[in-house]
C-alpha cells in the first residue's frame, strides 16, 4: 500500500469512528430507566474518572430526580426546555460525612450540566463549562 492509499484509508476509519459516536436523541424520556453513573470527565481533562461503588440517579417525574452518594442523598428539580436543554432547578443534598472524592465530583459536576443525548443507549450530559458525565440504564 502506498502512502496516498494509507493516508485514504486513515481518513475513512476516522470519519466511521466519528460517525459511530454521533448524538442519537436528545428527547430521550429520563424516566424510562433508573441510570448508573459509569464515568465522569470535568472539564479539561481528557481521562474519564471511574467510580468504586454503584451510584444509581433516578428522574422520579418529569420534574424531579433523586441519587444517592456513599452516605448522602440527593434530590432536585430540573426542566428540558428543548431538546436535549438541560435545566436545574435546585439540588438539596443531605451533610452527612464521608462521601468519596468521585461521589463528590459527581454531584458538584451534575450541578453544572445543561444539556442531554444518548450515544448507543448511554445516557450523556454535558456542560459548557464543566464536563461530562455517562450514565447507563439498569433495568
């Protein structure tokens, strides 16, 4: 293979992998699925943060959302205003100590999220000035 041809069939492995991760809906009904924090990712970093222990986050209404932390619990409002517009209305968390520095990124990132899609049936938020961060659905 010459290095036209190499160059060619770089390009096209690119374009399928950014094809693949494309957003696929951003009117995604929250409530369908309890949802498990898989990764989160502040901003400017490029590696993913993983946690240690399972953190579920469920949206209870089409209005209100609850998850539990180590030893807190959080719950809150938010609206979807258009597709895929993420918009929180308040979150109250309980003080109780302890709770690990993942679980404690977690909530601080969730607080900065404005808007919402979902990449091959995962759950994405993302905030212009904070991050990222990937739920999976448990049924």
């Amino acid at each position: 293979m010459n290095g036209k041809s190499k160059i060619i069939s770089l390009l096209f492995f690119l374009l399928l992998s950014v094809a693949s991760c494309e957003k696929e809906n951003t009117g995604l009904n929250l409530q369908a699925n309890n949802w498990k924090v898989e990764k989160i990712r502040k901003k400017y970093q490029s590696n993913y943060a993983y946690p240690d222990s399972t953190y579920m986050i469920r949206f209870t209404s089409d209005s209100q959302f609850e998850f539990t932390l180590d030893t807190n619990r959080c719950t809150g409002r938010y609206e979807i205003s258009d597709k895929g517009r993420f918009i929180l209305h308040g979150m109250h968390c309980t003080r109780i100590c302890c709770d690990s520095k993942f679980a404690t990124d977690f909530k601080l990132l969730f607080t900065r999220m404005t808007e919402f899609y979902g990449i091959k049936g995962k759950l994405h938020f993302e905030g212009e000035s904070a991050g990222e961060i990937v739920l999976e659905p448990v049924e």
